[in-house]
C-alpha cells in the first residue's frame, strides 16, 4: 500500500504548484488593475486636498477645494446640465432600443441580419464620431438638413442653445442604441415562450402580455442598462469635445468636460481631482445600487 503521508505530501507539492501557475496568470491583470487603476485613483483623491498647477510644488489645502466646489455655482450648473444630457440620452434611448429589440425578436425571415449592422455604430471611437456628427449637423453644409430641406422641412440650428444638449444626445443614441438594443434582447430570448402561451389561453392580447408578462420580467435587464447608460452618461466627453466643448455658452459643458477644461486647461489639477472624486463617489453609489436592486431580484 502507498504509505498516506507520502500521499498527503504529493497533494500539498500539487496544489502548491497549481496555486503559483494560477498567481503567475492573474500576474498580468492584477499589476494593471495596480498601475491604471488602484494606485491612480489613490492619486487623485490625495491630489483633491492639494492646489497644484502641474508646475510648481503642491500646496496643502485640506478641504478647501471640496468647500468651494459645494460652494461654486458653476459645478451646480455642470451637474444640472450633465443630469438633463442623461434625461434626454437614456429615456428615448431605451424605448427606441426596446422597439427594435421587439422587433428583432420576431420569428420574421430575415431579421438576424439587422442585429449586426444595429451594433456596428457602438465599436466606433467616440471622438470620430463626434467629428463625423458635427459635419453632418451642420446648419450650413450639414447632411441632415440639406435631405430635411429637400423635403420641404426648414434648416434647423442643431447646435443652437435651445437645441444644443438634444442634438449631443441624439449622436450618443446612435451610437449606443445597437448595444442596448443586443442586450434587451437577450433578456427578451431569456423569457420562456410557456408564459405567452398560458396567456394565450387566458385570452391576454399582445398589449396585456406586454404589460404584464414582457415589462416584469424585463426587469433586471431594465435595471442593468439603467444604470450602466447613467454612468456611461455621466462620463460623456469626447462627443462633447468633437461638437460643442461646452458651448454655446456653458449650455452644453457637461460634468467630465468641465473636469478636462479646469484640470487640462486652467491647471487646477487639486481642484479638477476633487471634482473627480466627487464623480467617483456618485458612481459608487450608482452601482451600489445597482448590485442592491439585482439583489432583490435574483
């Protein structure tokens, strides 16, 4: 008989060796997840109780730069005009997604060609679709009203201060619809077919079993695109760089371009960290509660 101890040895030798394979493969990611992520995001919220102009020494300020933030009408502005973008972008984004995510669930010959064009606009880099946008809603050569003035509809300023948010929010639906669209339906493919049958029977009509059946169960995947879109919202920038930076006026200077123009452009890196900061901790929340809610839903 094979002596147990020797056994036992054998096991512990593997399982050692098995245990250092598996350090060496996370290695790769865990010293990236360290270099540009961790210790970055240590930096900065050190960084938010400094003044420093990339230049000269930082200088200690404790929490001055969190009191004037509170205190500055201009953040207020930013976040309220951040939180509109979000309204605009994310409503008609989700019921345009879920329209041809219905659509596309059908049993028609012919739709399972739609869902790779449908995506094609997300792997896009924002910026060059920032620029491409900007040429096409120009109000002199812009694409879009030379065809509406062809059909007898007046040129319309796209980036005028009544207009200015709608239209950046118009280019981000684009961009993004495909992507919330693919996931609405794989959460529509993940409804068994016997709930519509047994309504069916009870004599639901379409409209019933989508209120009642589609729309629950659609739930978590309501919440999951939810808050994903608001945190991607409220990271928006390079549409806003490539098409307005900020303006006219301040109308279109969302939270993350206000945190470029002070932190890359007035030098105002302790303040720009702090306002970072405060980003970083409507996030976090964000997804707390994100992770609450699906909690309740499991």
């Amino acid at each position: 008989m094979v002596d147990q101890r020797t056994l036992a040895t054998k096991k512990k030798r593997r399982w050692n060796t098995e245990m250092w394979y598996g350090y060496g493969f996370i290695f790769p990611t865990m010293t990236a997840f360290l270099v540009f992520s961790l210790i970055p995001t240590i930096g900065v919220i050190v960084l938010s109780f400094f003044n420093w102009n990339m230049i000269n020494k930082p200088t200690f300020l404790g929490l001055d730069n969190y009191m004037f933030m509170f205190s500055n009408s201009e953040f207020w502005h930013s976040l309220w005009v951040t939180l509109k973008y979000v309204l605009y972008s994310q409503v008609s984004k989700i019921i345009f997604a879920l329209i041809i995510a219905l659509a596309l669930n059908q049993k028609v010959p012919g739709s399972k060609l739609f869902r790779i064009p449908i995506i094609m606009p997300w792997i896009v880099m924002p910026i060059a679709v920032g620029i491409v946008w900007k040429w096409i809603l120009s109000p002199s050569t812009g694409l879009l009203n030379y065809y509406l003035v062809k059909i007898g509809v007046p040129t319309i300023t796209w980036f005028s201060p009544d207009n200015v948010l709608q239209s950046i929010a118009l280019v981000d639906v684009w961009q993004y619809f495909g992507f919330t669209t693919v996931l609405f339906l794989i959460g529509l493919q993940g409804i068994s077919p016997m709930y519509y049958e047994a309504a069916n029977i009870d004599g639901a009509n379409g409209w019933r079993s989508f209120f009642h059946i589609t729309l629950p169960l659609l739930r978590p995947t309501f919440l999951f695109i939810f808050v994903t879109a608001v945190i991607g919202s409220f990271q928006v920038f390079d549409i806003v760089y490539a098409t307005t930076q900020g303006g006219p006026g301040a109308l279109s200077k969302v939270y993350y371009y206000m945190i470029y123009e002070k932190g890359f452009q007035q030098l105002q890196m302790g303040y720009a960290s702090a306002l970072s900061v405060f980003l970083f901790g409507v996030l976090f929340i964000t997804t707390l509660l994100q992770m609450h809610f699906f909690k309740d839903n499991q």
